[in-house]
C-alpha cells in the first residue's frame, strides 16, 4: 500500500493504519528528514528478522538505529547518559543525527546479540514522531539509501513503493526524501566523535 501523509499536519486516521499494522508485526518505508528509511516496531521480532532480511544481512549482525518520539524514550533502552551529552541531544534534536549511545539490558534482547551500543534517532519530520508517539514505542530504522550511487528511487516515494511494493506492506508518502543520510556521532567515549558526517551539521551545537 502506498499511503500518503503530509508531514506538517498528519491525518490520525492514517497514522492508525500505519500504526496497526506495526502492530501487527508489519514492515514500512517511511520518510525521514535525511533519507527514506525500512522499519517496523522494535519489539516485533519477526518484523526486525524480515527488515534484516530485506537489508541481506542476519539480525545479529545488524546495525539498526531507532526513532523515538523525544528524550524521554531514550532512558528505556541507554544505559545513564553525562549531563555534556545529554545538552547535546537536547539541543540537535529533533534534526538529521543518528547518535550512539551505550544501550541498557534491553537492546541485547530486542536484537538476539551482545549489542552494547544503540544509535538514536529524533528526526525533524512529524510522520515517524507521530508514528511512535501513537505506537507507544520506537520504531527501528535503516536507510533504504545507496551510499555508493544516488538513485533517483530513493527519494521518490513513487518509485520506492515501485521497488518495495512486495516486500513491504506499506509505503508512506510524505514527499520527496532527501539522498543524503543522517550525521552519525559516537557519544560512547570521553567526548563526541563524529563517525559518518552526513546532513547534520553537528559543530552547531557543540
């Protein structure tokens, strides 16, 4: 399904359609500020299996970050965070940074390994905000994006469900995506690293 929601005023009746069918241990394309992303709930295994299927690689070896809804999500999946790097989630979110945190008990169950870090994710978009403030959980996200070749399908949400069609069971429309990903920063040592420079510009909020 190709499901269009407008991401300054997103329609509830939609965002509940996406939400059972998380719910229901679906997988969805859906928008980011930075690239168009795969996902599904974080607490449907099958759902996070059939994601890491679809990426070609096993749910152990997986790299997923999730999206919450603000900081306070954050707490139940990280073990305690510093008051310099918790200041600097505040300010950069919501906005286009994947930030690695030390992950709680939680994450190793959630993902069947020893995951002892989780990148998080607040996007400035209100569709996968809205989607997990109505879910009550985060969902996981994965880039659909070519880091080798910019593709036109990867921005395009007509073209992506084109692609995607059967192997998701939604698509959501929320216009055209950018093909630049996220800024990655390792918030895990003594001070914050930046190991992926993306969209985000992180040095404007240090």
């Amino acid at each position: 399904m190709l499901l269009e929601i407008h991401p300054d005023n997103p329609d509830p009746r939609k965002v509940k359609m996406v939400v059972d069918c998380l719910n229901d241990g679906g997988v969805i394309i859906y928008p980011t500020d930075t690239v168009y992303s795969l996902g599904c709930s974080l607490h449907k295994s099958k759902a996070v299996e059939r994601v890491a299927r679809l990426k070609g690689i096993k749910v152990e070896k997986s790299v997923f970050s999730i999206i919450c809804h603000d900081l306070s999500n954050i707490s139940d999946y990280t073990r305690q965070i510093n008051n310099p790097t918790f200041k600097l989630l505040k300010r950069a979110f919501p906005g286009p940074f994947t930030f690695v945190l030390n992950a709680n008990n939680n994450i190793p169950k959630l993902f069947k390994q020893k995951k002892r870090t989780i990148g998080i994710r607040i996007p400035n978009n209100n569709i996968p905000r809205v989607i997990v403030e109505t879910l009550g959980n985060p969902i996981i996200s994965t880039s659909i994006y070519d880091e080798d070749e910019v593709l036109e399908y990867t921005t395009d949400p007509e073209l992506i469900y084109e692609k995607y069609q059967n192997d998701v069971d939604i698509v959501v429309n929320g216009g055209y995506g950018n093909n630049e990903a996220s800024t990655v920063i390792d918030c895990t040592g003594n001070a914050p690293e930046i190991i992926r420079q993306g969209i985000g510009m992180i040095e404007e909020y240090m």
